[in-house]
C-alpha cells in the first residue's frame, strides 16, 4: 500500500475557470485614462509574458495575454496596436482639426475649414478691415501720387528723359503712383493686416474647439490686443529700415576707403541680410497669433513666441514658404483681369485713375493673404503649442466644456 508520502509526484492539475466575480483583481478592466492595461509592463513591451492559468479566452494562445475588448479605452495603446509601425490612435475632432500634431495637408484643410465654420468673421470682418484700409490708403494716396508725379516731371524736366526709362514704358505718372499708392495705401494695410490676421486667429482658435464666435464677439476681443498687433508691425517696419540703413551706411563707407572693397561688401551684406531677414522673420512669424489669442504682456508674449519656434525653425520656414507659393500662383492667375484693368488706366493717363486699379490689386492680394496666409499661420501656431507644450489637453477640456455649455 502506497503511503501519501511515498507516493509518486503526480502533474500538477490545471486549475478551473474562476466565476465571475472571483478573478485576480484587476484582470477585465479597462486602462484609465493614461494607465496601462493590467498585466502590461511598458519597460519591456517585447518581453514574453507569463503563462496564463487557465485556457485561453476567446481564441488566444497559450502563454500571451487576454486582449481586452478587442482595443485599448479611451485613446491609449494597447500592447498590441503600439507595437504596430505607423499605428495612430483615434484623436478628437470637435471643430476643424483633430486634437493632436496636424499635418502639412491638415493645416491646409484647417485653414479652408476656418472659413467655411464661420463665414461671417472670416470672410465678412476681415473683409470689412483690408477693404476699409485699402479705401482710405488710396483716398491718402491720390495727393500724393499728383506730388510726386509733379516731383519726377520736375526732375526729367532738369535732366532730361532717360532712353532707358523710355525704353522700359516708364513715366513720371507711373512713377508718381507707384510711390504715392506704396506709402498710402501700402502704409495702411500695414496698420490694418495685423488686426485682420488677429481676427483670423481668435477665429480660428474658437474653431478647433467647435465654438463659433460671433462678429461682435471677435472684434471686441481684437480690439483689446489692437495696440500689441499695431506695435509689433510697426517695430517690425522700424527694424527693417534701420537695418537697411546701416546696411547702406556701411558699404557707402567701404566704397570711400576703396571701390573695390565696396563692391565686396556690397554683396556681402545683401547676402547676409537676406539670411537674417530670413531667420528673424522665422523666429518671429508665430507672435501675432500670439498676441491675439494669449492675454500676457506684449514683450512676455513676445518672448513666448519667439521661443516657440526653438527646434521647429525648419518645418515653420518650410510651411510658411510652399504657402506663399501657393499663394503667389493663385495671385497671379487672379490679377490677370486686374492687370487688364490696369492697362486700361494707364492708357487713359489718370493719376487718380491709378491709384484707385492698385487699390483694388491691394485688396485682393491682401485679402488673400489675410483669409489663407493667416489661417495657416494660427493653425501652425496651435500645431507648435500642441506639440511643445500638450495644448491639444488643454484643448480637449476647452472643448468638452463647450459642448456642456450648449446643451
């Protein structure tokens, strides 16, 4: 007779399926916003895992763990789909971009959707300010043209007509409008394009959360940012211009000491302010959106901006330019019947007549660039917060509230 303590090992026993209700904590329950699925270890997500007791559930092998629901909860990745190249989880879209890093053709699509969530603000007050600005540019500019079209007759008159201006079709009522409608009119939509891209940019940012915002809602948060938009652009005019100026003052000074060393440096110089106008334009195309969507100080917003652009110099630059392109083909393709407009007054020598045909060139080129150039540039500024600082978290709550609030 066999005692139990002589008995032979015996193998040990599968142990049975436990009720409902009776299983390991934990096992069956969906992560939790951020948390892992239990029995996941992130630390060596290509670990085997450990044999389950028990037979496998629903079809799954031996030794891997149980899929639970078929997908991960919530967003997060579950142990399979993070190990799958390319694998993105679902993001939300409460307006017209989803809530997470965009894409070139996101931002593009973005910028389309802007217009048509809210027409009203978009198309119709930022319309309203390029169109205004142009119509009281060109009122300025229609004295001034007659100055300094008087100016260059003078001037031939003194020394004579240049074959070469002859040549080339130029007169001194070309001349006299081109200055006069670039200092009026070009000074105005300086001033107002600011305010436009400020009001495309409030707008934009309401419509990535789904919250449409009203005109009178837009103008009055735009015009407590007036003075910082206005600012920027003038410091930024001023800037330019003494840039240039000493640029000029020095190579005029190397041109004293030897010609040859002037036209040197010439060169030079232009080569070097073509860089860092390139650079400094880069580093700062991200603060008027900024300044209208953020409620800091000028030069604390400023510096924010600035810094927002650190590691993401190349892809900003690179949007910015295929955007301007783009914008520059389709500009073209559309001032064709302007510029048969244009001829049109030319041929009838009217100085006024001038001003009022780049007037309108104005406002087409300006509008263009304030509704697309400026959707583009809010959702890049969006785009570089979400992926710098998580706005898109910040953004799913703002959402989420708004959705409460228009129930």
């Amino acid at each position: 007779m066999t005692t139990p303590e002589s008995a032979p090992d015996q193998p040990a026993q599968p142990t049975p399926p436990q009720p409902a209700g009776s299983q390991p904590a934990g096992w069956g329950e969906p992560p939790r916003y951020g948390q892992y699925a239990p029995g996941y270890d992130p630390a060596a997500p290509s670990a085997p895992a450990q044999p389950q007791y028990g037979a496998p559930q629903y079809g799954t092998p031996q030794g891997e763990p149980a899929a639970q629901y078929g997908q991960s909860q919530y967003g997060q990745y579950s142990p399979y789909s993070s190990q799958v190249p390319g694998y993105r989880p679902p993001a939300d879209k409460p307006g017209i971009v989803p809530l997470r890093p965009l894409s070139l053709g996101e931002l593009y699509d973005g910028a389309f959707g802007a217009v048509r969530h809210n027409p009203g603000v978009t198309l119709g007050l930022t319309a309203i300010i390029v169109v205004a600005a142009v119509a009281v540019g060109t009122l300025i500019s229609i004295p001034l043209t007659t100055l300094f079209t008087d100016l260059f007759g003078s001037l031939f008159a003194e020394v004579g007509t240049d074959p070469v201006f002859d040549d080339l079709g130029f007169t001194q009522d070309m001349l006299g409008v081109t200055y006069g409608s670039a200092l009026g009119t070009g000074m105005l939509l300086t001033l107002a394009t600011p305010l436009a891209m400020g009001v495309m940019a409030i707008s934009v940012s309401d419509s990535v959360i789904g919250r449409k915002i009203s005109v009178s809602d837009a103008w009055a948060r735009t015009a407590k940012r007036a003075w910082f938009l206005i600012g920027f652009s003038l410091l930024g005019t001023l800037a330019v211009l003494l840039a240039y100026a000493l640029a000029v003052g020095v190579v005029a000074a190397l041109f004293l000491v030897d010609p040859t060393l002037g036209v040197i440096s010439g060169f030079l110089v232009l080569a070097l302010l073509l860089v860092a106008a390139v650079w400094v334009f880069t580093r700062v195309v991200l603060i008027p959106p900024a300044l209208a969507v953020e409620g800091g100080g000028f030069w604390e917003t400023c510096r924010r901006a600035w810094k927002l652009t650190r590691g993401t110099f190349w892809r900003v630059l690179g949007i910015y330019l295929l955007t301007s392109l783009i914008l520059g083909v389709i500009g073209q393709i559309v001032a064709v019947p302007v510029s048969l407009l244009l001829s049109l007054f030319i041929v009838m020598q009217s100085g006024a007549g001038l001003a009022v045909s780049y007037g309108i060139t104005y406002v087409i080129t300006g509008g263009m660039s304030v509704l697309f150039l400026g959707g583009v540039i809010a959702l890049l500024y969006i785009d570089t917060r979400m992926r710098r600082e998580g706005l898109d978290v910040q953004l799913q709550a703002a959402a989420a509230t708004a959705a409460t609030a228009d129930k």
